[in-house]
C-alpha cells in the first residue's frame, strides 16, 4: 500500500520512465530487453542428472572417510583419494576448465590435532568476455567428512578416530556433488564471467579450507561476485519425519541490503523462474542459529557469499556412521544443484551489478549523513554515485558502471519498502547513469539498480544503503 500511495497509477512491475528527469524521455528511449527465459539456462537446468549425483554420492562413500586428518597416502581410502579422485574428474569434464589443488599448510592448532596439508579442489571455468573474465562467481561445497561417535578407547588416540567410518553423503558429499555436476554441464558452454568450482577441505575442523582460500584470494584481490555454499543439500526428510522436497534455503547476512542479501534475492528470482518446481526461501541469518559454513569465511573477507541448504536436516546422521547414500536423496541434490546452475550461468552472463555507493573514507563524514538532510531551497546536486533529494522531494539515483561491457543495454531501477523481504517495482532508466522519481520521498522506501544487456540478463541489485553517521 505504501508504494501504491508513492507511485499512483503505477505498474506493479515495471514502470515507464515518464517519470523520470533528466534522462531521455520515453519515445527515445530504447525499449527495455526482453525478460523471456534464455534458452542456454534452460538447457543447462535440463542437462543437471539426478542419476550422475548419484553416483557421486556412491564414489564418496566409497572412500569410509574423507576426515582431512586422515592417512592421506592411502590408495583407495581417505582424504588423500578422495581429493585425487574429484581432481580427475574434474579434469575429465572438459580440457577449458583449470583445475588445481589449492594447498595450505595448516599448523596444528584446536581441532587440527597435527600439522597437515590441506587441499581444496578447484575448478576454473574462464570467462570469455575481457570486461568480465575477472568476475568470479562461485559453486562450493566440502567434501571432508567427520564421525563424532568415537568408542572410549580411543578418545586419546585421534590418529584411529580419524580412521573411522564417516561416509558423509549428505554432509557433504552432496554439496560437493553439486559443484562437480555444475562444472560437468556449465564447462560446456561459454560465459561472460568466470566460474569458479569448489570442493573445500576443512570444514569440520571450523572451516579451515575456506578461510585459507578467503584469506588468500583477498590478499590478491580477486574480485568474487558471488558465493553460492551448498552444505547438506541431500536431505528431504528431517529427523522429526518431516518431508520437503519441494523447497530450499538461502541463508544470507544482515544487514537487509547487503550484498549477500542482493545474492539471495538473485537466487530466488532466477532459481524460481527457470525451476519453478522449487520454491527458494531466503532466510535472514548469516547461517543455522549458532552454526556456520564455509560461505562464512568470505563474508569476513568482505565477500557477498550465501548458504544454500536443507530445510530438513536429520541431526541423527550428521557426523556419524549413519550419514549414508541410503539415507540421502540424489533427487533433492539435483533440484538444488539445478538452482545454483540456473543462478550461476544467469549471473555470469549478465553485466556486472552497477556502483551505487562509494565506500566511505576514512575519518570522512558519510555522505548520507550530509546530503539527504532536508533544506528550505535547492542546491547543486553532488556528483558520483549516491542518493538525494533532488529539489527536496525527488529521489534522485546516481550510478557508475565503468569500463562497461559490449553488450549492456541500460539499468533497471527497482523499489520496495523498508520492511518488504524484496524488490517490488522495477523502472526502466535507459543507459544511463542518473534517474529521477518525482515527487518521491528518499525516507520511506529501499532503491537500487542492476544492469541489463541486450538479451535481458539482469545483475544483481545494487542498492543505496544508508551509511552509520559519524561520530
């Protein structure tokens, strides 16, 4: 009710930009691209095989554990095979993906009861288009596995303990199977952007792998668009009896526009549209209450990053013997794995998101705090990106997106209400770089911008956040 009262007569979806100012008007303006399904994404969502995540699942289980404290020398057994066994057949899928072992040295320390080489498998897809081959967008999941039943005697022998039964199908063998599946199908086609395919070691020690990673690509300061976690997405059935296979979680951190936040939203509004048999439920939490995953690290590291997972899980089997392929179901992986291909491939197409705001400088006043205060007659508009009032009652956005990409058509505005869980209504600017809504207070709705190129692939949203007043 609060945006119809904000923008009487309005479509609900996509508004002409009749009311925009300063920006061409709307018979020269060039219509907006076309939103039909693309028929690549189509393609690579058919393409994603229940039975080919089953036999993953079986292989990893075939391994009796993959704890990464486990003898790593063995031929057949272990965390040693396991990860050869998933770099050869990510080498098997295509000779343009670049796969790797990314090796950290990790001290003994906490859960890692000696000094041990970890291994995280990589797969790079590259991106073929120069304004973009430097975006990642990333598949992940772990593939080490852990059993806590651990008989008395041998609570001070961890070298054994590391050596029991700890098949880790669902948790997760299933989100490992995810990335490799992906990489089967996407390393078939040609994309924009890079995606990047990740089986993490590590993360029943406190996520060692991924915070090496993390730590490692921020110091090189790669630019990663997205993380997209899969962890324990093999499960229908919860331990209460509870079933869903119907429905997925997408676990992102506050604050409600941040750019994990953006991810999530992305991932329903992609994932629903090209696999409407499942419905994505963003959760607004980092992670489980008081648990974590892999994505976690990258959020540290500033990274838009988000969990993907079960709304069933069986507390029962996780960490035990009983984690099994009996108990999993390779059809659910695939109705997630399917999300995550549908939202990679969309995103890595798409131009990149726009800059809505500038990062605030040290011991600099935030611009929000100066520039939206209201006052009794105009004054120059400020320059860059940003929002303000425009001559007190405007909304006035201002974007950047340098170095732009061939095929960009124009930005979509979008808005919702502070307290909406998403964007309710979409304003096509045209290729431009700033838009006005008359008449339209900066207070009492959320606006942002995504990019569009000439085949209707959207980027995520950028939006305008409100920057913490200075002390």
């Amino acid at each position: 009710m609060l945006l119809k009262r904000m923008f009487p007569g309005a479509n609900l979806l996509l508004c002409i930009p009749l009311l925009a100012q300063g920006v061409v008007w709307q018979d020269e303006t060039p219509p907006m691209p076309s939103q039909r399904l693309d028929p690549k994404i189509q393609k690579i969502v058919s393409e994603i095989s229940a039975d080919r995540i089953a036999e993953i699942l079986k292989k990893l289980e075939s391994f009796e554990t993959r704890n990464t404290l486990s003898d790593a020398t063995q031929p057949n057994r272990g965390i040693g095979a396991a990860r050869q066994w998933i770099f050869d057949q990510f080498k098997s899928y295509s000779p343009r993906l670049q796969v790797s072992f990314d090796t950290h040295t990790i001290p003994k320390a906490g859960r890692v009861w000696k000094e041990v080489e970890l291994r995280n498998v990589v797969a790079v897809l590259p991106g073929k288009m120069q304004q973009s081959g430097d975006r990642w967008i990333m598949i992940t999941g772990h593939y080490d596995s852990l059993n806590l039943r651990v008989p008395p005697e041998l609570k001070d022998q961890p070298a054994k303990a590391a050596e029991l039964i700890a098949p880790g199908v669902t948790d997760d063998g299933s989100g490992t199977a995810c990335a490799m599946e992906c990489a089967r199908v996407m390393s078939q086609y040609e994309f924009d952007a890079t995606l990047v395919f990740v089986a993490f070691a590590g993360e029943e020690q406190g996520l060692v792998g991924s915070r090496a990673m993390a730590k490692r690509l921020k110091e090189k300061s790669q630019t990663i668009q997205a993380v997209l976690n899969n962890d324990i997405i093999g499960s229908e059935i919860s331990g209460n009896g509870a079933v869903d296979n119907r429905r997925v979680l997408v676990f992102s951190e506050e604050p409600n526009d941040s750019t994990s936040r953006q991810i999530a939203r992305f991932v329903k509004r992609i994932g629903e549209r090209y696999f409407s048999e499942m419905t994505v439920d963003m959760i607004f939490r980092y992670d489980r209450f008081g648990r974590g995953g892999d994505h976690t690290p990258f959020n540290q590291e500033g990274y838009a990053a988000v969990r993907v997972t079960t709304p069933n899980e069986n507390f029962a089997n996780q960490h035990s013997p009983t984690d099994t392929f009996a108990n999993t179901s390779p059809a659910y992986a695939a109705k997630v794995t399917r999300i995550n291909a549908a939202a990679a491939a969309a995103m890595a197409l798409a131009p990149r998101s726009p800059i809505t705001m500038r990062p605030p400088q040290p011991g600099a006043t935030p611009a929000a705090s100066t520039e939206v205060e209201a006052v009794p007659t105009p004054r120059p508009q400020p320059t860059g990106p940003g929002l303000s009032r425009g001559s007190g009652y405007d909304a006035v956005l201002r974007w950047e997106h340098p170095d732009a990409e061939p095929d960009l058509a124009g930005f979509i505005v979008v808005v919702r209400s502070t307290t909406a869980p998403d964007w309710e209504r979409e304003f096509w600017a045209g290729n431009v770089r700033e838009f006005t809504l008359k008449n339209t207070s900066i207070d009492q709705v959320v606006f942002g911008v995504k990019s569009v190129d000439r085949e209707g692939h959207e980027s995520p949203v950028s939006a305008y956040v409100l920057a913490p007043r200075a002390r």
